[in-house]
C-alpha cells in the first residue's frame, strides 16, 4: 500500500515508452546496450583457490550479460576447459592465461598490461 493510495494525489505509474499504466504495458523490458569489444579493456590474470585449484579471471566488462556469456563460451571452447560467469567476471577453470589473452585479442579486446 502507497503513501498515497485513496487519496487525490495518487497518480498512475506510467510507461516511458508507450504511456500506458504499467500494470497493461506489453513493452519489452529494456536491455542494456553492447559495448564494443574495443572499447573494453580486460584484466587477465590467475587465482590459486582451496584445495590447490586454479582458475583464470578475466574482470573489467562493461557489457550485458549477454555478451559476456557469449565471449565466455568463446574462451571455454578455445581453452577445453569448464567455466563460469561471477557477477562481472569470468572464471575459466586452469591457468590458461596465455592462451586466454591470445583469444581475447582475437575477438578484438584490448587487454590491461
């Protein structure tokens, strides 16, 4: 219940796009622009983890989700190995810095020295 509700200054939230109340809106939901590859600058580097395991962190994305998933598939095709998405990075399981950075640059990222 609104601090308003019932009273004379109770509005309608309404759609930016279509301005409809935004209980009907049929709008798609926005998504976030891709960024060019470019224009992101990656940092690529390992991590040792409990247990003596090893992954490889790629962090400094500035995309969508869905462009991260789609270059995270890239690097665990190219690499044989498993992989995840954590929040903004990409986890890669092994040391494959060299061989991430070489694929990276490929698909047209700039890399951090």
């Amino acid at each position: 219940m609104g601090l308003f509700d019932g009273t004379p200054l109770e509005r309608p939230v309404l759609c930016d796009r279509c301005g409809e109340d935004q209980s009907d809106c049929r709008c798609p939901p926005p998504t976030e622009p891709d960024t060019p590859h470019a224009k992101q600058t990656l940092k690529v580097r390992f991590e040792k983890r409990k247990r003596g395991k090893v992954v490889t962190v790629v962090a400094g994305f500035s995309c969508s989700k869905e462009q991260m998933r789609q270059t995270l598939t890239a690097l665990k095709n190219d690499c044989g190995a498993g992989g995840t998405l954590d929040g903004s990075n990409l986890e890669i399981q092994g040391n494959h810095v060299a061989r991430i950075r070489e694929c990276l640059s490929g698909l047209g990222y700039r890399l951090h020295q």
